[in-house]
C-alpha cells in the first residue's frame, strides 16, 4: 500500500483474520498443574476436544467423559432431538446439570460441549473445578471439519462457514476467560500434541 492510500475494508479484514489464526505459543517446559487432578477440554465444536480428550485420558490412565454423550445417554435421545422439542434454552439447562454433575469428580479428563461456557455459572464451575485447556482453531479449519455433520443443531444454517464464524466470534473470548492453557488443534498431529502434554503434566506431578 502506497504512502497516504486510504486503507481499504478488505485489507483491515484480512489482517484481522491473519491474527485470529496465527497460533498461539504453547510452552511445552512450564508444568501445568492439573487442579483436583482434573483437566477440562474447551472449544468450539470441531476443534477435536473428544479426540484429544481421549488420549490424553488413556495416556495418564484417567476416565475419559464427553459431555454431549454423557448428555445423551443419560436423558437417552439425541441432541438433535432436544433442541427440537425444548429449543436451545432447554438444552442448555439439561447441559448445566450434566456438567454439574461431571466437574464433581475427579482426577478425569472432560470434554466439555461448544457451548457450555456460554453460562457464567458454568465458567464457574469449571474454572473451580478443575484445569481449563481451550483447543482453539480458526474458524476455516471448523468450517472444514463439521460441513458434513448433521448432529450439530447449531451450524445447520444456510451458510454454514458465516454461521462458524459468527459462533467463534461469541464465544473466543469466553474460552480465553476460562482456560489456564490455550493449544492450537491445527499445530500439529494430536497424537503429537498429546505426547507433549503428557509430558508437561507429568512434570508437574513430580514437581
């Protein structure tokens, strides 16, 4: 751009956009302490929290939950289905209770639904519960991971990347608020990335 050029729309987007994806550092050295023993997965839907949640739960030979299927099989019909008989409010008091119910155990590794942190009493309860990871990606990456889903009510939309968009757009910040540690899901391979957490949480635990 040319000295005095007015700066375009488009250009100011873009670099916005550019900083939105740029990955967040991870310090793999720094211990992380895991609060109760518990670690909490945070994300926005397509991120990977059940996957990664997994691993690492076999890895330190913990309980693996999901919130949404923990959801499911207790009230035993889908979320689909919820959302289109009690609409989004009553899903999410069904979701409140669950992960009431979940963050009171311990040394677990939880992957939370997309949406729970929308609640300030579920931030709370998760930040008093247990250590908050936040799996982020930027939203082309979730666009590109869930475009075939149809068990996520949510992004059923006529323009499912602009709905992505405006979902990650709300809720960024409030995964930010919650988490102790941000990780970038499209950094590197999970399993990687689940061997290097391993490895910080078990130095913390012999710290």
């Amino acid at each position: 751009m040319l000295p005095g050029e007015p700066v375009r729309a488009d250009a100011i987007h873009a670099c916005i956009t550019a900083r939105l994806a740029r990955p967040a550092s991870l310090n793999y050295n720094r211990p992380m302490q895991l609060h109760r023993g518990n670690l909490f997965l945070v994300g926005m839907p397509g991120c990977g929290k059940s996957t990664l949640g997994r691993l690492l739960a076999k890895r330190l030979n913990k309980p693996f939950y999901d919130a949404d299927v923990e959801l499911e099989r207790r009230l035993g019909v889908t979320i689909p289905l919820i959302f289109e008989l009690e609409g989004e409010p009553g899903f999410r008091d069904r979701e409140q209770a669950v992960l009431a119910d979940l963050v009171g155990e311990t040394n677990i590794v939880l992957s939370t639904g997309g949406g729970a942190i929308l609640r300030p009493a579920n931030r709370e309860l998760l930040t008093q519960n247990g250590t908050v990871l936040y799996l982020h990606a930027a939203p082309a990456t979730l666009w590109e991971r869930t475009r075939h889903s149809k068990h996520r009510p949510l992004l059923q939309a006529p323009d499912p990347l602009a709905r992505v968009q405006e979902l990650y757009s709300a809720r960024d910040a409030l995964y930010r608020e919650v988490a102790e540690l941000v990780v970038e899901s499209d950094r590197e391979q999970v399993s990687r990335l689940a061997h290097r957490l391993e490895q910080q949480l078990r130095a913390a635990a012999r710290a």
